[in-house]
C-alpha cells in the first residue's frame, strides 16, 4: 500500500501547482539559493498536512464549509499579492536591489505559506493518509510525514537546480524578464481563480 501511496504522491508532487509556480517566481527573482529555502519551505508545509492530516484536523476543516472557504481565501489572495509583487519587479534591479531584501529573506515563509493554504494539498493528504491509517503503528507514525516532506523538498530542490543550471541568459530562468512577465501573470490567475471558485462553492 505504501509503494502505491508513494506513487501518486510522485504524481502529484511533478504536477505543475502552485508551489511549482511558487518556486519559479522565486528563483526567477532571486536564483537558486532562494528556490532551495523555497523548496524547503514546501517540504515543512507537507509535513504540516500530513500532521494534520494524521490527527484528523484536516478532515474537520474541510467538513466546515467556512473554514474551508477561510483557507482559500487566503490562499488565494497570498497567490495573487505574489503575482503582483512579481510584475513590479520586472522594470527594477532583480539582484541587487535592496526593495526586494525583505522578499528575498522569506523564501521559506513563503514556501511555506502556499502550501499550507493550499486546499488541494489538503484534499489529497486526507486522502493518502485515509489509504495508510491501517499501516501507522509505531515507527511508520513518524516516518511517513517524515519521507513525504523529505520527498517533496528534494524534488522542489531538484527542480531549482534545473531551472538555474543553464548558462545561457535565455534558458536560465533568474533575472529572465520574458520568464517573470509570463510567470506574475500566470501566479495572478491562479489566485484569481481560488478566489472565484472558493466565493462560488461557498456562496
């Protein structure tokens, strides 16, 4: 059971979400340092919704229509005010520029921060969790979250090797403007979209 619960969430952690999302923003700003705090924000994130979800938090969230429409809500505003703050960045000095310091300091945080309030990853871990609850005596009660967070940063952390590993300017994605421009807009309707489909599922 665990090897097929590992599978999907190999799935689901290399399809393109919001934390991947997230990540190129990152990196695209900031390079690649800032993309592995990134990805190892994401990683703690996971580790929170597999407590969560182990405890049986997450199903009471998402029983309540309010709390689950709270958590969206920021969610999704977070999502957006990252688009926006990205497409500012554009017209200035990305490396150097001591605007961003504070951004670039909370590269964890923000790594963090959507993933928590991601409903999906909410969803999926109640679910995976669902699956394992037979097999969580003992030891494989820690190791489980343990090896999904794991998992989970070390791919993010692959993937910010990839994005920077390039030397030619029109590949590597930090400081490509034409990257940033696609990725802000991108980011702003993600964020729009939680926010119109938490308002219409709750509403």
């Amino acid at each position: 059971m665990f090897i097929w619960s590992a599978f999907a969430h190999l799935i689901a952690l290399t399809s393109p979400g919001p934390d991947t999302v997230i990540l190129i923003r990152q990196v695209s700003i900031h390079g690649r340092i800032e993309g592995i705090k990134t990805s190892i924000g994401i990683g703690f994130g996971i580790l929170v919704h597999c407590i969560l979800a182990i405890s049986g938090i997450s199903l009471l969230i998402l029983a309540n229509d309010l709390y689950k429409f709270i958590i969206s809500l920021i969610g999704g505003i977070y999502i957006l005010y990252l688009g926006v703050t990205m497409y500012s960045s554009i017209n200035n000095e990305l490396p150097n520029n001591n605007n961003f310091l504070n951004i670039k300091n909370n590269s964890f945080y923000i790594g963090l921060i959507t993933n928590i309030f991601n409903v999906k990853a909410f969803l999926f871990f109640v679910s995976l969790f669902a699956i394992l609850m037979d097999n969580l005596n003992g030891v494989y009660f820690y190791l489980y979250p343990i090896y999904f967070s794991l998992i989970s940063a070390l791919w993010f952390i692959f993937l910010s090797y990839v994005l920077t590993s390039s030397k030619s300017k029109n590949f590597n994605v930090y400081n490509n403007k034409y990257l940033l421009s696609i990725m802000s807009v991108v980011l702003c309707l993600i964020g729009l979209y939680v926010l119109l489909r938490a308002t219409n599922e709750y509403f």
